[in-house]
C-alpha cells in the first residue's frame, strides 16, 4: 500500500518525426556499435569508418550504386521503387544513389526511365526518402540528360527484340513504343551506333535549357528532401558524349579543346552547387577513359585522340573548384567499339589515378566489387574513399551486413531483423 516505487517503462519507441510508426535504431542501421559496448570495434575497418561531407554524416563507406529499374510510370517512382531502395535503407546501406532520373523527359534513357521535370514527379521520390530517413538511411538522386543514348528500349525489350528474328536489329524506341527518336541531341550529328537514334547537335539555346533543366531539377530535389545530388557524366550519355573528342566534333566554344569540351559539365556543376546551396555534397558520375583502341593523345601533335585519365583527371580538378565533393569513377559506354578489359575492381586504378593527383578530392570506386575483403583492401590502400556497389546489392541486398559479419565488427541490424544476424552481435 502506497508504495512509491516507480516503474521502470521498457517501451518500443518510435523514430520521432515519422510519417508511420517505425522502430527506432540504435545506433543507426548499418552503423558500428561504439568498442564501448562491443570492445572488438576499437579498431574499425575502414568500411565502417563514418564520413562526413559538408553536413552530412555518412555512417559507413557501402554505398548504393545508381540502377536503372525501368518501371517509372511517365518518369514518376512507383511502389516498385519503394520497395527497391527501401530494401537497402533496411540492410544498413551507407548512401543509396537513386537511378539515372532525367531532367527532361528526352533527357530519359528509355520511355520508363525516373525524371525530375516536373513537380508532380516530386511526391513520389519524397515518400521513399522519408521512408529511408525514418530507417536512419541518406538517399540521394543521380540527375541525368541521355543525349545521343535516349529514346532506347528497356533491357529485357532489348532482349526479347534481339531474339525475335523477323525484324532487323533497332534499339530505337519509336513513338509508339512511347520514345521520341526524332527529338534526340547531342553534341553533334554522330549516332552511338547505325542502331541508336541519330542525334540533332545542340544549339546554343539548347545547351542553356539543358543547364537550365538541371538547375530545375536541383530544386525539386530541395523539395524532395534528398541528401545529395549525383551528376551522371558517365557512360556516353549527354555531359559524357560532350567531353570526348570521338563524339564532339563541334566548332563552337564547346568543342574542340579540352577547356571546350568540358564547358557543359563545369556550367552544369557550378549551376547546381548555386541552386544547392552549400549545406549538402554534390557528387560527379564520370567515365574515366572510352575504351576505345590507341592512345588518349597523338604525343607527337599533342592531339587529344580519345576521351581518357589525363583529362578525366584535369576535369575532375575543375568541377571540384566549382564545388563537386565527390567523383564516382567509372568507364566506358560512349564508343561502340569499346574493348574493356574486364576484372574485379576493374575501374580502381583510375579511381586511384585521381586520388593520387588531387588527395583533397573525394573518391568512390565502383565496377566488380563483390567481397567484402577486397572493398577494405581498396579503401585501406587509400585507392578511394568509399565503395559503391551495384549488381552484388542486387544479389545481395544486405551485403553490409555481410560485410561486417565477414570483417569481425558489430553493427546494428535493423531490430526486426536482429534474430537473423546474431552472430554478428556475439562478443
Ligand atoms: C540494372 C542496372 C542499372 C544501371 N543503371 C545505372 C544508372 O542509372 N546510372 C549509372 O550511372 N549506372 C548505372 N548502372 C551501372 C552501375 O551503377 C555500376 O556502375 C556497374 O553495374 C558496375 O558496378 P557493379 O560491378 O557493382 O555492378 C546500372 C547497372 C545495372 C546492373
């Protein structure tokens, strides 16, 4: 009777700020637990090493690689997204880069590709970011212009195409299949292929709405909530097909000499760094070399011959001054004839390559990272700053996980599904 005690309340608490009632981590999905409740975690790898960029606070280096699901309903995320990248956030993925999302619908790969051109298109993306957010997740888009590469069938159309035999080969999407082969651009009049569309140059104007269309888009990311925005000039599409001399052959000041050809991409960096603000990281998608057969410069004319590290390396110290935190290196896609040396982490010597030239610079390495040992190995080596996975996700959706469990450091599994990994918990 009248006893004072108070009882101690042991309650399921929720992410404070959510939409919908969600458990909350602790620490963070994904993220090391401190040595002082785990003492095996007094030496982090460096995988797990928390990064902060501008304000934002990365809580391990595994980081989502942008991919195209091609199943945007008129460029708006559906359900299938939700899902899709909502799984990462649950694993414990450090960053999640959202696919290629066109800033003008001819700016889309193929017709059901992701788009920010118009604001209906905002919504959508905001209810998986929140989502990601409320599971202690960073998401941020990769905004991206096709050009010459536009108006193309999804893979698996692609595919079933290819294997029907009763019509020539064509990548083109046509009309009715929902493309817009006739509103195609690029730098010049040179198709990727005799089956890609062929590409109207740009005029002046043109270039000026394609910088403007990437600063409308940068503020819908705003509204969106997104983390950070990656800049896709990789892979032969519109800012890539500009920067190499085997796709531009115009005269203006946009093409011709290195300082040219990479004009578009620095306008468009310093565009979206003034619409950004300078709170949150901008990264940079770029393609280190084409591939193509031959050196990158004829020594003897000091000619540039093929898009390659040199200059891949002066523009990254270019977009950097214009305020790019990060470069995503990848390769290839804008020559047909490309001949790619195939290998895992195949594209880290030319993430190292620009490491090395500027320190100061930010580093992701991507293509052919599977195993959790080889990602440290890169990262310890100081070849780059953070891993960014693409198909071993889809494979693997909780490599992180994995990762750690591989690696011998505790983190925290979302709670639901800490039964599944208490290996990972065991002291
Ligand atoms: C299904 C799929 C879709 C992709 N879509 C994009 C994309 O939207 N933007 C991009 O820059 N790269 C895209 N890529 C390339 C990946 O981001 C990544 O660079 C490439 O797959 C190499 O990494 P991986 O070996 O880890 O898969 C895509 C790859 C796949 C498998």
């Amino acid at each position: 009777m009248g006893d004072a005690t108070v009882r101690k309340l042991f309650k399921n608490d929720a992410v404070i700020g959510a939409t919908q009632y969600y458990p909350s981590n602790e620490p963070l999905i994904g993220a090391a637990y401190p040595s002082s409740v785990y003492s095996r975690n007094a030496t982090l790898p460096v995988l797990f090493q928390p990064l902060k960029i501008r304000s934002v606070e990365f809580k391990n280096r595994i980081w989502v690689s942008p991919m195209c699901q091609y199943s945007s309903d008129n460029g708006h995320a559906t359900d299938w997204h939700l899902v899709h990248l909502g799984g990462f956030a649950t694993r414990g993925a450090g960053a999640i880069i959202v696919e290629a999302t066109g800033v003008v619908p001819e700016g889309r790969i193929s017709p059901e590709d992701a788009g920010l051109w118009q604001d209906s298109q905002i919504a959508p993306l905001k209810r998986i970011v929140d989502f990601v957010h409320a599971q202690g997740g960073l998401i941020g888009v990769q905004l991206a212009h096709a050009g010459r590469k536009a108006s193309t069938y999804a893979p698996w159309v692609q595919n079933r195409r290819n294997a029907d035999k009763s019509v020539p080969r064509n990548d083109v999407a046509g009309v009715e299949e929902n493309g817009w082969p006739d509103y195609v651009v690029g730098p010049s009049d040179i198709p990727f292929n005799d089956v890609y569309p062929k590409p109207k140059p740009l005029t002046k104007e043109g270039i000026e709405n394609v910088v403007n269309a990437f600063a409308a888009a940068t503020e819908r990311c705003k509204k969106v909530g997104f983390d950070f925005i990656e800049v896709h000039g990789a892979h032969g599409y519109l800012i890539s097909s500009f920067v190499s001399p085997l796709s531009n052959k115009r005269t203006d000041e946009y093409g011709g000499s290195l300082e040219n050809r990479i004009r578009l991409a620095v306008e468009v960096a310093k565009r979206i760094r003034s619409v950004w603000g300078e709170e949150k990281p901008l990264f940079w998608r770029l393609s280190a070399v084409d591939w193509a057969e031959g050196p990158e410069k004829d020594e003897a004319t000091d000619e540039w011959k093929q898009w390659g590290i040199e200059q891949s390396t002066v523009l990254a110290g270019e977009l950097q001054k214009v305020g790019v935190d990060l470069i995503d290196v990848s390769s290839g896609g804008n020559w047909n004839a490309q001949k790619i040396t195939i290998g895992p982490g195949y594209q880290v010597p030319f993430a190292e390559h620009i490491k090395q030239a500027i320190p100061s610079l930010l580093i992701g390495t991507v293509g052919l990272i599977t195993d959790p040992q080889q990602a440290e190995g890169y990262l310890k080596d100081g070849k780059a700053d953070t891993i960014i996975l693409a198909r071993e996700l889809l494979r693997h959706v909780d490599w992180p996980l994995y990762a750690a469990q591989t690696l011998g450091v505790a983190v925290k599994p979302a709670d639901q599904y800490e039964r599944a990994w208490s290996r990972l918990l065991h002291d």
